[in-house]
C-alpha cells in the first residue's frame, strides 16, 4: 500500500484528474482524494480503491479527507460512499473529513439510496452459447485436419528421400519397434481375442438355437472374426498400447529438448524418428492381425465343441466353407492403413508436446482416443466401400 502523501497509481493522469493518496500511520488508514472528480476521471481512482478494500487493511480506524476535491458528482459520491462501507464492513471506523455542504447533501442521498448491487450482465442466450460452442468445435478441427495433412505430407517426403536414399533407413531404431509394438503386444492380443471369439461363439450359439440354426455358429464366427472383429480389436490393442508409446517417447524426448539437438546436428527428426516407427507399425499390424483371427477362430472353435459337440476337424471343414479369398484378404487390406493412422497420430501428438509433464500426458490420452476414433472412422469406409464394389 502506498505511503502517506504519495500517488497510489504510477501511471500518468491529465493535469487535475482525480487522484487519492493512500497511507497508513498508527493503525489509521487515511485516504486523501483530490482533484476533479467527475465520472469522467472516476476510473482509475474506482480501481485503486476497490484494491484498497479488497486487500488486507491493518488499521482500526479510516479518515477519507474530502478538502482536496476540486469538482464532485454523483458518480464520485458513489464510489467514495461505497468505499466507506466496505471498510465499516471490513470492521473500521470510517470518518469523512473535509466535506462542504454540497458535498454532504449528495452523500447524504446517495446513503438513503444504499449501496448499489453489482451490475451483473446477462449471459448470451442458450442458443448462441450452443452455436459458439460448435463453432469453436468446427474450427478447432479444421486447425487439427491442416496440422495433420501437413504433418502427412511431411511424412511421405520423409519416406519418399529412404526411398531414394535408401541407407537413410534407420534399421535398428525399425527392428526395436516391430519388436516393441508386434512381439511385445502378442500375448495380450492372443488373450484378448480368444476370449472374444470364445463369447461371440457362446452368444451366437445361444441365439440361433431359437431358430434352429446353431450350426450356422461357425459361419457366424468365421465372417465376423476375419473381416471385422479381429483387426479391429487388435488396432484398438495397439492404438492403447503403442500408440501411446509413441506418443509418450517421443514427448520426452521433445521435453527434454533432445528433438532440438537432433536438429542441431543436422538429422532430421523424420528420419530419426517416424518413418521407423510408421514402418515397424504398418508390418507388425497385419501380422498381429493375422494370428489374432486364428486365435478368435480357436476360442470360437472351443465354444462351439463343448456346447454342440462339433469335432474339429467338422468345425474347420466349415470355416473353409464359410469363407473365401476376399473374407480373409479384406481384413488384411485394411491393416496397414489402420497402422498408419495409429503410428501417424501417435508421433504427431509427441511433437506436439509443449515441453511438460503435463502436456505429456495430455497429448498421450489424446493421441490414444483420437487413435480409436480414427480406426473406427477408417473401418466403416472401408466396410462402405468394399460392401459397394460387392466383396
């Protein structure tokens, strides 16, 4: 708080404006208000006593001198008698000195009035606040959709130079990730999907007994696992699990500025870093792909043994017969583009960590769910188009 006789406020005022000078002496707080004021200069000397009201006070009793004021209004009358309530409410003894009659006939009518309620300015309505919101949603995807088609873009020139140079390739950083992100991650899809094609197999069983027609489990199994369920919850699995590795290596790196001295010795973080992880992604997947739709046909197959007695070598005799070329290889196209979403969006959201622990961890829940996401968009068009040119 400003000492006694001094200007509160540093900043420069136009000769004569209103003005106060804050001090404390002996537990009294004094308040010298000077100059003119009128509502036109009120602002700056509202602000600096809302402070001193606001803030702590060590003071017992207050003195609000008024024989410096050259011109005085309503307006001011307002503020100086809501500043002499609020230091009564904060338990002070307030007492205004230097008041001429004037002066003391507004205060007067301003006291008999009340303090005035804070104005309190009604909200947008319902609709605008909902409009507001979608655009802002609109435009934040628009911003992410440049970011990643650029990012992409970056990506495929990166890919295109190993293409043309091809000792740029970073083998060891590539045989690491498809160690870490297929061999490492396949007792867990193993798991996963036997269990799953186990309870597809039990509830398809179950089900198509109403009608009679349990024998038709397998084929029920067999379309399901090899074109759909298997590569999507195995790209689920690995956007969870790798993805998310990605993201989170690569953010460390980036917080710990090790991106930036990469560039400073002239490698590019490209070459360094994302095309081996894109390309240990887009060959793991559709191997982990591969063995995920046998492990949810022997679930299936185990299911369909103990609850109708098929034998195995009837129950592959119907899996071949359910299903053709294009049932398997549909399943099998689609996991590289999945791979390359997962990889792509997983390295992005790294490099666009800000430096963080925090933002680490927010762009890794981010990349994960927009992973998902992603990989449930990419399987429906998928499903759209090969369902129009009839495979």
């Amino acid at each position: 708080m400003a000492g006694l006789g001094q200007r509160s406020d540093k900043g420069e005022r136009p000769q004569g404006a209103a003005a106060c000078r804050i001090g404390i002496e002996n537990r009294v707080l004094r308040i010298e208000a000077t100059g003119d004021w009128s509502i036109v200069h009120l602002d700056p000397v509202d602000r600096e006593l809302r402070a001193v009201t606001s803030g702590e006070i060590e003071a017992d009793r207050a003195i609000i001198d008024f024989s410096g004021i050259s011109r005085f209004d309503t307006a001011s009358a307002t503020v100086l008698e809501r500043t002499a309530f609020f230091l009564g409410e904060r338990g002070l003894k307030v007492d205004l000195t230097g008041v001429n009659d004037a002066q003391q006939l507004l205060l007067d009518k301003i006291d008999s009035c009340g303090i005035p309620e804070p104005v309190r300015v009604p909200g947008p309505p319902l609709y605008i606040e909902i409009l507001g919101k979608i655009g802002e949603t609109t435009r934040a995807i628009g911003a992410e959709a440049r970011g990643m088609l650029g990012f992409i873009g970056g990506v495929m020139s990166a890919i295109w130079r190993t293409i043309l140079h091809p000792g740029r390739f970073r083998m060891v950083p590539f045989v690491h990730h498809m160690e870490k992100s297929g061999f490492d991650a396949l007792p867990l899809v193993c798991l996963l999907t036997f269990l799953i094609g186990a309870v597809v197999a039990q509830q398809g069983a179950v089900q198509l007994r109403t009608f009679g027609a349990e024998v038709f489990t397998v084929n029920l199994i067999a379309i399901i696992f090899l074109r759909e369920v298997g590569l999507l919850l195995t790209a689920i699995i690995v956007a969870g699990r790798s993805g998310s590795a990605f993201t989170a290596e690569i953010g460390s790196m980036k917080m710990r500025e090790e991106i930036d001295a990469m560039r400073t010795l002239g490698l590019d973080p490209m070459d360094m870093l994302v095309v081996p992880r894109v390309a240990a992604l887009m060959i793991t997947l559709p191997l982990l792909t591969f063995i995920a739709d046998i492990m949810g046909l022997i679930g299936g197959g185990l299911v369909v043994q103990v609850m109708l007695g098929m034998s195995p070598a009837v129950y592959i005799e119907r899996v071949a017969a359910a299903v053709d070329f294009w049932t398997i290889a549909v399943g099998l196209i689609k996991a590289p583009f999945m791979a390359a979403v997962i990889a792509l969006v997983g390295c992005r959201a790294g490099l666009s960590v800000t430096g963080s622990a925090e933002s680490v961890g927010s762009m890794t829940t981010s990349s994960v769910v927009r992973s998902i996401f992603l990989v449930i968009v990419l399987d429906a068009l998928f499903a759209m188009f090969f369902t129009a040119v009839g495979v």
